[in-house]
C-alpha cells in the first residue's frame, strides 16, 4: 500500500487538479456531489464512468484547507498525504497498491492487470477511519441483515445457486456505501466496473478499505444529512427507474417446468377457478425451441399468439425469458447473422468464445457495444409479434456451465474467462455491466418496438443504474423461513441502492415449500415492491392453490389485499420514478433520529404510511414489532398503539400492519377510497392510463376532523377505521 501525496493542486474555475509522477486526481463538484477521480495513467484524465450522468461541473474554490461549492458542503482537503473530510467522515486516504496478491480476490493477480507496466499495476483505493457509531447500509444485493459492517464485500456478478446467509457474492453489484453516524447519512459511490473490494471494519476494526484493481477510481461523495437526501442524490447520478406500466404491480404466477402452453393455460384456469387475480405468468426456457433464443418450440407452444390473446381477454400478461447464451449453430439465423458482424464475445486470441450454458455450445453478445445492443433489440419483435409483453433476463452475470476454446478455465465461478475480449476491452473490466448491458439493450428494444407502450424488463445482473432499464428479482433463493427473513434486509438495501422495484421468490425458488412458509410469504410478498412466486423445476408446486384448503383461501387473501393496496403502489411508483426513492423503505428512512431504527431487520416501510411486520417463523401467530415515535393504527382492529416496543403484534390471521397517524392511504375498493387515520391526515395519489405515455396526475386528498377534501373530479369514498368497524369521513 502506497499512499498517495501530491505537493500541489492547480486550480481552475470548475477543477482541482493534482499531479506526481505516477498518479493523478480531480476533484470536480456536481449536482448530485463531489466527484473525485483518481488515476495512475495520464491518457484517464476525460475519463467517464460506465454508469454515473454527473452533469456539468461546478464552480468551486479551495481555501484553507477546503474545496467548497454551492450545495455541496465543505470537503476537507490535505495534499501530502491526499486525504479528505467530508461530514463525519475523517480523514479518508487514498492509496496505490503496487502489483500485489488480492485479498478476497484470489487469483486477481494472474489476471492481466489493466494497468501493466506500471508500478502500481495492483491498483488504487482508499481507507476510512472508523467510528464505533457508524453502520453501513445499501452495497446492492446481499444477503445478511441490515448493517453491513464487519465484513468484507467483493463486487463480481456471480450466478450463485445456493446462497446462505453467510454468501459473499451474488447477482448484482451496486458499489454504494450508504453510510450513517447519529442521525447523519452520507454517501459513497464507485463507478468502477472492475470488481471491488468493500472491507468495513473488516481486517481491521478500527479502519474500513475499499479497493480496486483498476487503473482509476472514480467515486462520488454524496451529502445527506438524511438518508433520503443521500438516495435522491444517488440516484439522481445513475438514473431513476421508469414509471412501470401498471400491470407490473399486480400479482405474478412463474415456475421453472412450464412445459406447454396448455399447462400455462391450465394455470390461468386454476386462478380464474378459485378468483384469484392475477397480473402475468412466465414463460421459463422450456418454451424455446432447444434454447434457441427468440424461437417458440413448434410442439409445446405452437400457437403464443392465441395464448397470449386468450390470457389477455383475463387481464393476464404473458412474460418471456431470455438469456444471453446464443446456441452456436450453422442455420440459426441469431447465430449466423451476430456472427458474420462480429457481435460475439472473443478469446484473448481473438476467436469467438464458445462455450456451454443452457444452448451447448453457446456465444455471449457483446453488449457493451451499441450496435450489438441495437441489434439484440430489434430481435424481440418476434417476440412482441407473438404476445409477449416483458422480458425476463436470466443468467446474465453472465453465467456459463463449461467453457470450450478459453485458455484457462474461468478463475471466479462458472463466466467468461477474464481475459476474453470485449471490443478492446477485458472480460475482467466489463464483467459487473454485462447484465446491465444486455437489460439495456432489451430495454430500449423494447421501446423502439413498441414506443405506445411502457417497457416491462426483469434482470438478474446488473450494477449501479439497472433501476433505467430493468427490475430486479434477488435469484435462486430457497424456501425457507431464514430466506423469508433474508428477504427484508435483501430488498431494503437494493432499494437503498437506487433499485426500487424488486423482489425475492416468493415460496422460495429451490426445496420444497410448505403450505404455512407460502402463505406467509405470500403476506410479505403483497408489499414487496414486485410481487412473484417463481419456484424451481424439481421442487414442489407452489401457486396460491396448489395446498388445498384453507391455505388457498388464505393466500389468496394476501393476493387480493394486494390489489386493494395498488393505488397507493402505483402512487409510490410514480414518486420513485421522480424521486428515486425505494417503495420498500427501512424504519430509518423516516424515522432517521431514532437509534432503534437503524437496527431493525425485520420489519419495515411501505412508503410513509404503512409499518409490515411480517411473521417470519413457523407456527406463530403474533410478534415483537418497534413502532416508532407517533401514533400507529392497528389495520385489522383499529386499536391505536403510542410509539414503543410491543411483545405482541398479532397477525390477526393475516400480517401485523399498521397505518401511520397523519395519513391516508389510497386504496381501490369498489372504486377509489382513502383510509386515513388521525384527526388530521394527508394522502396523495398519482393517476394515469397505466400505460403508455400520456401524462398523468396528482391529486391530494387533506382531512381535517370530519371533513375530507378531495383535489380531483372522482369522489373517492373516505373512512377510518375505530374499534367498531369502519367510519366514513364526508368529502366536501
Ligand atoms: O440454471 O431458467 O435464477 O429463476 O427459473 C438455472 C431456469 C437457470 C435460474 C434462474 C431461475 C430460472 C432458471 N435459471
């Protein structure tokens, strides 16, 4: 570890600038926070990030020791050695790492450094001084609870089919830091597609380190002071997701082991048989014909046209998968046309890679190039032409069971060898976008083909920014009461992380669900941001009815309650799309001057208004909740509650909820209704066609008393809940 030192800065209007004879740094100051670029080769200087929209830089000056800029807050600044101040954060230094062995890497070093040649070929990063007060949250997708110190966190998109609480790795990478001391919130975020290293507090408890073995380090330094603030500004950086198209909020049917249209229309059936609504099934693999991308097979599916028409007479959505793996044979034209413009991924000797994923052999795409991601979209009218009305992308990290002409085998996990070639670039470099990538490319396919209509994307890879392009499902989890829990803090600090709309298997993708873990899981699921049970080929069947009674009724419940709770949803959709802000949101969002809220794992926030303490064990009927200082409505009883910790939230059959006093909550009832809770309440609620891309409208509804008054034409029907059931609130 070499730490770095500059013996001056140079100033310009909009940049510091500072140089030495093997490394080199800016700090530049922009809408959303400070950019500090740090780089070992002087050709990095016009550098920009894979993901980040940093926008113009801004005016800023640099006097007595810090770089100040408008709206920022003051960043602390020491030359020899170069390190920062940046709200509580002290003495942030950064470092070079001459070639090196990686911890938490292993085998990096073998892995053609980008930066060869030059004496800090293992690297750049930075340390932190550590404080006994400071969590950590966000870092994308893992598994674990909420606070994210004490471990070490490696960023490599890895297809990982059986993880644990104790798994490192998984599908996405979303290097960000959201980082909290009091009541403050700050944040960190690398734009850098090598994989990273995340030591907090780790191999040292009174130091956290972040590393990377590329030749830059690109990161942003967002202010708070809430933690909102900090996630606004993220993602005002990377980018908001899309408003979704309303039928993406409904209930989702899946399974791996769909075998024919008829079994999909047997499914759709079932639900129309025990009333259960249902918004779309998935298509799994076994629809191809051979795995063969963008093809249906002739026996099993020899008419998706009429399906997708009959199920869309439902209200039913057909949803397809597609991987990136291209089965490499003569005839195939995605594989002869991708192949004679030399859109495929190569070897270090320049030959395709060929591989074996679900197509044997297989190509991977090389969608870090646009043309090849226009090409790849365009391929999805067959697709559109057929019915389809989203696109599921699976095993894009990208993943690959068996490799054929690399060199070497891969050396992390079951993906392309780090030396294969993308462009001019290496496998190792581009690897945490591959998924993004392709998403793009379906995305923006989607939008050519079809620009009438809002693109409905679900990607299992990606980085920081997949929010643009795609939704998020958190992989081959298991049906167990551990994942059912694992599931809260998961999908948490992906929203942190700028992905709002996600979501776990609901049941549990891989083993065998029980009636009672499905049933609770299918509560939890009706306030997950994306709501599907998807289970795995050989595992027991799991749709809402597949148990019997009572559970199918049960389950049932759970979904139809989702139904009531989706003008609230979409209405939190449409603030995510603004704001950037998670729909699922950890007590400390609101409630960020309580220390009990930054430790709660298993309960959290839908939007403003809604406490979900879901039961997260079996045979229980009632659990410990914290409700946070205020006043909370028991939804089911209308029993009031005063902030404070209760020994016994009971589920009343169904998931202890509560509302938030002082709001109202829109809900589609027969028509539109409020239930507001408190003598005064505010709600909003946001409208649309659903679809499409016609403006909508907010309305505000405000009740005072017993007086309720409404912004827009509709007369929504307006009630509380007492004891003794439910009181309608005149409109004016
Ligand atoms: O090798 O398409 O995570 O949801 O059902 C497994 C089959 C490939 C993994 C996905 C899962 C999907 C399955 N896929």
């Amino acid at each position: 570890m070499v730490p770095l030192a500059f013996e001056r800065v140079r100033q310009t209007e909009r940049a510091l600038l500072f140089e030495s004879p093997y490394a080199h740094a800016q700090i530049t100051a922009h809408e959303a926070g400070w950019r500090v670029l740090v780089y070992l080769r002087p050709e990095d200087a016009a550098k920009r990030g894979p993901a980040a929209e940093p926008g113009p830089p801004r005016r800023l000056k640099f006097e007595n020791g810090q770089v100040r800029a408008e709206g920022l807050g003051p960043l602390g600044l020491t030359l020899e050695p170069f390190a920062l101040t940046f709200g509580f954060l002290t003495r942030l230094r950064f470092f070079a790492l001459p070639r090196v062995p990686w911890q938490g890497l292993p085998g990096l070093e073998a892995a053609l450094p980008p930066a060869e040649g030059h004496p800090y070929s293992g690297g750049l990063g930075f340390t932190l001084e550590e404080s006994p007060h400071r969590r950590y949250y966000g870092l994308g997708e893992r598994t674990g609870f909420l606070d994210k110190k004490g471990k070490r966190y490696t960023f490599w998109n890895t297809d990982e089919t059986k993880h644990t609480e104790a798994t490192d790795r998984l599908y996405q990478s979303q290097p960000f830091l959201l980082l909290s001391e009091g009541e403050e919130a700050l944040g960190l975020a690398l734009d850098e597609s090598f994989p990273l290293v995340f030591d907090l507090a780790f191999s040292h408890p009174g130091r956290s380190r972040i590393q990377t073995p590329g030749p830059t380090l690109d990161l942003y330094l967002l202010p708070g002071p809430t933690p909102a603030e900090v996630v606004v500004r993220l993602t005002a950086l990377f980018g908001r997701p899309p408003l979704p198209p309303r039928w993406a909020l409904g209930y989702h049917q899946s399974r791996y082991g769909y075998q024919s249209q008829e079994e999909v229309r047997a499914v759709a059936e079932a639900f129309a048989a025990h009333g259960i609504p249902l918004s779309a099934l998935w298509l799994d693999i076994d629809y191809m014909d051979g795995y063969r991308v963008f093809t249906f097979d002739r026996y099993r599916f020899p008419d998706p046209k009429a399906l997708a028409k009959e199920l869309g007479r439902r209200g039913i959505h057909l949803v397809a998968i597609v991987d990136p793996g291209v089965k490499k044979e003569a005839g195939y034209p995605v594989y002869e046309e991708g192949h004679a413009r030399g859109y495929f991924v190569r070897t270090a000797r320049g030959e395709e890679l060929v591989g074996e994923v679900w197509p044997d052999p297989a190509v991977w795409p090389d969608f870090t190039r646009p043309e090849v991601r226009e090409w790849w979209g365009n391929l999805h009218r067959r697709l559109l032409e057929a019915g389809i009305a989203g696109i599921w992308n699976d095993m894009n990290e990208p993943s690959a069971f068996a490799l054929k002409n690399a060199r070497s085998d891969p050396v992390w996990g079951k993906t392309l060898p780090l030396s294969a070639r993308h462009g001019e670039k290496t496998h190792l470099e581009v690897h945490n976008l591959y998924g993004q990538c392709m998403s793009r490319a379906t995305f923006e396919g989607l939008s050519r083909l079809a620009p009438e209509r809002r693109p409905f994307v679900l990607s299992r890879a990606g980085f920081l920014g997949i929010q643009r392009y795609a939704w998020v499902w958190t992989g081959d989890n298991q049906s167990r009461w551990e994942h059912l829990l694992m599931s809260i803090p998961m999908l948490l600090n992906l929203g942190l992380s700028g992905v709002a709309f996600a979501g776990a298997d609901i049941g549990g993708f891989a083993e065998d669900a029980s009636a009672e873990l499905l049933w609770r899981w299918s509560w939890l699921g009706a306030f997950y941001p994306f709501m599907r049970n998807h289970s795995a080929k050989t595992s027991r069947r799991q749709e809402p009815y597949a148990f019997g009674e009572p559970w199918t009724g049960r389950i049932a419940e759970a979904i139809r309650f989702r139904y009531r709770l989706l003008p609230y949803l979409y209405t939190l959709a449409a603030e995510a799309a603004a704001t950037g802000a998670p729909l699922m949101r950890p007590m400390f969002w609101h409630f960020p001057a309580e220390a009990e809220a930054y430790r709660v794992n298993d309960q959290f926030l839908l939007g403003p208004a809604l406490l979900v303490a879901p039961i997260v064990r079996p045979g229980e009927e009632a659990r410990a909740v914290w409700l946070p200082p205020g006043r909370w409505q028991d939804w089911w009883t209308g029993e009031v509650f005063e902030g404070g910790h209760y020994q016994v939230a009971r589920d009343h059959g169904r998931i202890p909820l509560f509302l938030r006093e002082g709001f109202a909550v829109p809900l589609a009832e027969e028509g539109l209704a409020f239930r507001v809770f408190g003598e005064r309440a505010e709600g909003r609620l946001y409208q649309d066609a659903g679809d499409g891309y016609e403006p909508g409208a907010w309305y505000g509804l405000s009740v005072t008393g017993n007086r309720a008054r409404f912004e827009g034409e509709a007369r929504p029907r307006v009630c509380r809940r007492e004891e003794d059931g439910e009181k309608p609130v005149p409109l004016d």
